[in-house]
C-alpha cells in the first residue's frame, strides 16, 4: 500500500481512537486526503466554549511536505486571517518535520489559539487590536467565538447579539459610541465601521487620532 | 591564521591567472590573422582596466570545493567528510577563527554536533564531551579523533537487533533497514531517501536536517548518498546544489549571469566592495565570448570604463527621468518662485502655484500684479521681471538639457551598435554569396566581421563614457576625458560608415584595406580611453560633480 494513504489512515483512526484529547478528524468528500479537523477553544482563552474546524488538505510528497491547513471557522485571532482562515505557524512551512502527525499538528493549533504570536502577524489589523488594547480584542474574540463557533458568549455582552443578529460593531471591536459619533456626520454606517477598524479606533489610540482624519478617510 | 590561509590562496589565483592569459592571448591570435603584426604587441602585458579573473567550469568549481575542503580538514585536524557541511555555513576566514575559539559552538551550528544538553542523553560516545563549555577548548586535541569516529557512526546504519521497529513516519513495521544520524533518531531507510529526494527535488535545499521535531543535526554528504542508493539524478541535483551554495558563499567566485550558463568566474582581485572604485571588475565566463558581465554588480554586461556605483547611478537616473524627461520639457514650465514643475491643463494664463501661492504669468513668467487688468492677454514680455523670471527657468531647463544631451548620446550609442550588428548580418550573407561567385577566399572577407565587432564594443565604451562625463566635474581632468572621447568618436563613425558603404568585387581590396587600417585605429583608440580612465581611478583623479558611494571621504577630504 501507498505508504502516504498508509500513514494517514493511521493518523485518522488515531485521532479516533483517542477520546482524551478531543480532537476529530473527518472525511471530506470521501477522499482520505481532504479532511476536516475540529478541536475545541483552549480554556482560560476568549476561544473558550467554541468549537473551531480546520480544513486539511494532504499533499502528494506528505509527511515529508507539510499539510496545508486552514480554518473553515472564523476565527479572530492576530495569526490567523479574519477574511480567509490562512494561518501563520512555523511548523505548517519551514519548521514542519515528518513526525508530526495531523494530532500533533491540531493540537499545536489548538496552542497557537493561547499564545497569540502579534509581532508576526498574518491578520495586521487584529494583532493591531491585540496591541492596542488587550481587554477590547479578548472582547471582540468572544464575541466571534460567540457567533462563529458557537460559543457561549460573556452574559450581558451586547443585548441583541443573543437572538442570532450580528451586531456588527461588536465584530470590528469598537464602541458603539464611536460609530454613532461619526454615523451623526451623515456617513453610512458600514463604512464608518470599515474606517475606524482600518485606522485601529480603540482604546488609548482613540485620544491619538483626531475626528479630522476620521473624516478625512471616511470621504475618500 | 586565516590570513596564512587566505595569503595561500592568493598565490594559487595567481599561477592560473598567468596560464590563462597566454591561453587568451594565442586564442586572439588566430582571429585577428589578417592583421598587422602591431596589433598583438600588447600581449601578455596586463592592461590596467583589465582585470585579473579565471573562468571556471562546473568541475573546476567542484575541484576548488575539495580542495577547500582539504585545506580546513587539515587546519582543524578533522575528517573530510565532517567539513562539507561546515565549509557551506561560514566565510572561511571566519569559520577558522571561531573555530579556534569554541569548536563546539561551530559544529552545533553546522548542524554537525549536538547541542550539550542532547548530547548527554542520546550519544554515548561523547560521553567525554559534555563537560561545561569552557572545558571543551582544552580538549581540542581530542576532537578531531571524536569528529572521525562520530562520523563512522552517521554513515553506519544502526541494525536493529531487538523488537519489531515501527518507523515513526510510515508505520511500517515490515521496514528492516533503518538509518539514524549521530542523534539516534532512527528512521527507515525508505522515509530517509523519500524526505532527502523531496528535499532536493522540490525545495532545492543542500541543508537537510534530521527528520525529528527540532532536531538540528545535517545529513552529511555521505549519508545521503547512502540514503539515495541509486538515484544519481537527484546526487547530482544535491551536489549542483552544493556547488551553487560553495559560489555564493564564496565572495571570490560568480556564476555567470548569462541563461543556462553553468560557468562560474574567479575574481579575489574584486572580492570586497571597496576596491570597486578603483577598478572596473568586467570579467568573461570564458563559455562564450559575450558572456562578459561584471563581478562587482548585477549590471549584465560591459560597462567599462566607468565604476559601478556611477554606472548604477545612471542607469537608475536613467529610468527615473528618460521617459519623463521629455514629456516635462515639452509640457510644463517651473513656477519662477519655488521652481515646483507646474502643468498647465487649462485655463486663463494667471497661474497660482499651489506650493507657495505665488501668482505669475504663463506666457511670459513674470509675476501677475504687473500685469494690471491686461487678463488673458499678456504685453508685458520685454519687461525686466519677466526676463528675470525666463532667465531663472531657463536655468532649471538647463540641467535638464545637460541631462538629456548626454543620455541622448548614451542612447543612440546603444541604438547605432544594434544596428550595425543588424547591418553585418546583410553584410556577412553579400560576402558568404561573393565568396561563391567571385575567387575571393574565406579568409579576406572576414575583416568586416573583425571591424563590426570593434565598432560595437567601442560604441559600448562610448555609450558608457556619456554616463560617466555626466557626474564628472569640470575642469582639465574632464576636458582631457572628453577630448579621448571625441577622438575615439570620431574614429568610431569613420569606420562605421566604412563599413556601410556599398562593396562590388573590384573594389573590395581598396576597402579591405581601408577597413582594416581603420579598426586598428579605432582599437587603438579605445584602448586609450580605456586606460586612461582605468588608470585615472586607480590615481584618483576622476572628481565628481554628485556624491558617489564610496568616493565620499575621498571627496571631501581633497576639496
């Protein structure tokens, strides 16, 4: 047998097998080298209570080429792309070494979603919240873990967000007052929130920028 | 103790340098025998804008590895094999240094040793080894012995004698062949060759390091060799790569820039970045005779006589403004206060420039409170202001009209050499049929191929000089450069329009002679510019008029 499909079949039914560390992996499309990995958010993270999938594709030359890897869920995070899931981990490119298995590799994911890496980011914007202001971002996170991958949310978050809407203000990680501040002005909403979230309109950066420059993005 | 070993490179260098110009001589020889005898008497005398430099082959690249090789194995009193690696990672002179100071440090970071701390635990062998780091230098004289037996170790795969192994990578139990490096990660010998052919083909990497997890031990030489048994493809791949990694690292050694060209040239003579302002390093690949490049920049070919940094310099300019340069002449005129570049796209003529708010006149470029209520018609041209205003902006145009003068001439340098070369082409198919239909032979009517070939590699010269005069200074220095130039300009276009000139069977003798006698005037003359520019940086005469890298010091100090 094809010592690739060997391999893998191996790592599939040990992923099966072992219950303990609650990490699956499942079939796509019945091909055992297109596979759909899920773990659960780390505790004592903003990902707590979330439940996270993870696209796995095989290449040809695996293990000694490493699995391409990305999330399927939306995850905010400054290593992984808010828009597109690709995630930024040495051992997916150069650090990657054929005796990690896709367990392993999961299970390193699952790590990277508590030791956020902001000074190599592959999301600038998100490690720019990270940076600015700890607290906001771990907000914002929860409350992506909350609509993205089903988390439980922080009781008394926002009131709406509960009954299924996306409260979109709470998704970029600003202050509803802000927005409303600027939407006054006579700007459409969505675009104020593109703005402020694109020049980083958070915590102590809130003083720095002044309502000049907002408006000066805003009618660009 | 590295510059002992630098001193003995030098002097190899130097017995093939001599080799390799009588051979270039003797080759040039048999080309130019038509020629007067005059024409050769500068051989075996080494101009001063050549450049000493030896091209190499593929194998003698690999020859100059081993032998590298050799020579560190011998200073450090270590196994051949056990420096491949090592000689790839560090600049030989410094390798040696730090070597003599923390072997261990050197060989951990050569991927050769392991790291203290692994060491105790996996190598039972360098049992003696895992004292604190200090120690380690007293012992010196024990290493090369462990060096030799650890590598005896590497390329000797471990037989497993007890229990079933299951390889950690296939999961193969039926797997008997397993090879392990110094660090006892034992794989199969299956997964080895897959993980060092992958390597190879597809990343195109010569640093192989050992399957496990952060594990930094390299594979050396002989261990993938063992690994890849009979894939000499991919062994030759490896060691194409080792060879590209050994030039790299080497400041010595260039590949040719030249597409799918394998050779590689050795310049020590430009091997550091300060004597580029003395010398001009064009060197030949020795594959063709149009492989010549130059070894101190990435310029991909022949821009003698002038240095780098100013050929660089130009070239850059060059890009900036040439193409821009004439649209702005032709479209737009400089606000006569702040020298902005202003546009005109419409409008009445009272211009306000946007930078300093400076209001003037667009047809005469006098200032607009003179102008009273003459709006959009303007009287007032003989006016002083206005005058002023036009001398002000005729003298910012003029730096723009220098610059243009010489990049025009750079240019139609470069133009006319294609063409002539485009011409010869007819030229060589006129003479192949009259050398059928006429008793002329072979050999008389190859002098035009001789006088297009000088032609354009004087116009490439010419073409170069124009860079150059361009940030020289003014003065004498300069009239004389330019004066060397003229001539040789002159002759140039003498002899290219020689060679233009139609041709019939009974004439061809007179043209023949004119012809020849012109090319080696038109050598003769370049040679000349050539040294004297040569020459003149290696005096540090040339002054420039911008601040060039390198010079800056120099500069300063003598104004």
């Amino acid at each position: 047998m094809d010592a690739r499909l060997r391999r893998v079949n191996k790592e599939i039914l040990d992923c099966k097998n072992d219950r303990a560390s609650n990490i699956q992996v499942d079939l796509i499309d019945n091909s055992p080298f297109h596979l759909k990995g899920s773990f659960n958010g780390p505790e004592g993270t903003p990902y707590e209570g979330g439940h996270f999938e993870v696209d796995i594709v095989i290449p040809d030359s695996y293990p000694f080429q490493p699995v391409k890897m990305k999330f399927i869920t939306k995850v905010y995070h400054p290593n992984i792309s808010s828009a597109s899931g690709a995630i930024c981990l040495d051992i997916l490119k150069d650090a990657w070494s054929p005796v990690l298995t896709l367990k392993s590799t999961l299970i390193s994911l699952q790590s990277l979603l508590c030791s956020p890496e902001p000074n190599d980011p592959q999301d600038a914007e998100v490690a720019k919240h990270y940076m600015t202001s700890r607290s906001s971002f771990e907000e914002t996170a929860r409350y992506w873990t909350m609509i993205y991958a089903g988390g439980p949310g922080k009781e008394g978050l926002k009131s709406g967000a509960k009954s299924g809407s996306k409260d979109e203000v709470a998704m970029a990680g600003l202050e509803k007052a802000h927005v409303d501040q600027f939407e006054a002005l006579g700007f459409d909403r969505s675009k104020v929130i593109d703005v402020l979230r694109r020049m980083n309109y958070r915590g102590a950066n809130v003083a720095k920028i002044n309502d000049d420059r907002v408006v000066e993005e805003l009618l660009k | 103790m590295s510059s002992d070993y630098e001193y003995s490179d030098q002097e190899y260098y130097d017995e093939d340098d001599e080799q390799m110009f009588d051979e270039d001589g003797s080759a040039s020889d048999m080309e130019i025998d038509a020629f007067p005898e005059d024409f050769k008497s500068k051989k075996g005398k080494q101009k001063s804008y050549e450049v000493p430099h030896e091209p190499l082959t593929q194998a003698q690249i690999e020859q100059f590895m081993a032998q590298d090789v050799e020579n560190i194995s011998g200073i450090f009193g270590v196994d051949v094999s056990i420096v491949d690696p090592l000689i790839l990672i560090l600049a030989k002179d410094r390798l040696i240094e730090k070597y003599m100071d923390n072997p261990t440090a050197v060989l951990v970071k050569a991927g050769l040793e392991l790291p203290e701390k692994q060491t105790e635990s996996s190598s039972r062998s360098r049992a003696s080894q895992t004292g604190p780091r200090r120690s380690t230098r007293r012992q010196n004289s024990d290493q090369p012995r462990s060096g030799v037996s650890k590598i005896i170790e590497r390329i000797t795969p471990p037989v497993e004698d007890y229990g079933p192994f299951v390889c950690p990578i296939c999961f193969d139990d039926t797997q008997t062949e397993t090879m392990a490096l110094a660090c006892n990660h034992k794989f199969c010998s299956a997964c080895w060759n897959a993980y060092i052919t992958s390597k190879i083909r597809t990343e195109g990497e010569h640093w192989i390091t050992c399957m496990a997890e952060d594990c930094s031990l390299v594979t050396p030489d002989k261990f993938i060799h063992f690994a890849l048994k009979d894939d000499k493809a991919t062994w030759e791949r490896f060691q194409e790569l080792l060879v590209r990694h050994f030039v790299s690292c080497n400041p010595n050694l260039k590949f040719c820039p030249y597409p799918s060209c394998t050779n590689a040239v050795s310049c020590p003579a430009a091997s550091s970045k300060s004597v580029l302002t003395t010398i001009v390093p064009i060197v030949c690949c020795g594959a063709s005779d149009s492989h010549k490049f130059c070894f101190g920049c990435t310029i991909d070919a022949d821009h003698r006589p002038v240095i780098c940094a100013v050929a660089k310099m130009w070239l850059q300019k060059c890009q900036d403004d040439s193409e821009t340069a004439n649209w702005i002449k032709s479209n737009t005129k400089e606000c006569s206060k702040c020298q902005s570049t202003i546009e005109k796209n419409g409008g009445c003529n009272h211009m306000t420039c946007k930078k300093c708010k400076y209001e003037f006149c667009w047809v005469c470029m006098g200032p607009w409170s003179e102008h009273g209520t003459a709006w959009y018609s303007c009287n007032r041209y003989d006016d002083k202001s206005s005058i002023d205003a036009r001398d002000a902006q005729s003298k910012s145009r003029a730096s723009l009209e220098r610059y243009l003068h010489y990049y025009n001439r750079w240019a139609n340098h470069e133009q006319s050499a294609k063409l002539s070369v485009e011409l010869y082409a007819k030229t060589e198919k006129k003479m192949e049929e009259m050398q059928i239909t006429s008793e002329l032979t072979w050999i008389e009517v190859q002098f035009m191929k001789k006088a297009v070939d000088e032609v354009f590699k004087c116009r490439m010269t010419l073409k170069w000089t124009y860079a150059m005069a361009y940030y020289l200074e003014k003065g004498n220095q300069k009239a004389l450069f330019e004066d060397n130039q003229r001539y040789l300009e002159n002759a140039v276009e003498e002899l290219s329009e020689l060679i233009e000139s139609p041709f019939e069977p009974e004439t061809i003798a007179t043209l023949r002679q004119k012809v020849t006698d012109k090319t080696v005037y038109v050598q003769n003359r370049n040679e000349i510019m050539l040294e004297d520019t040569a020459r003149g940086f290696q005096e540090g005469r040339w002054k420039w008029n911008v601040t060039v890298n390198g010079f800056d010091q120099a500069e300063e100090g003598e104004e």
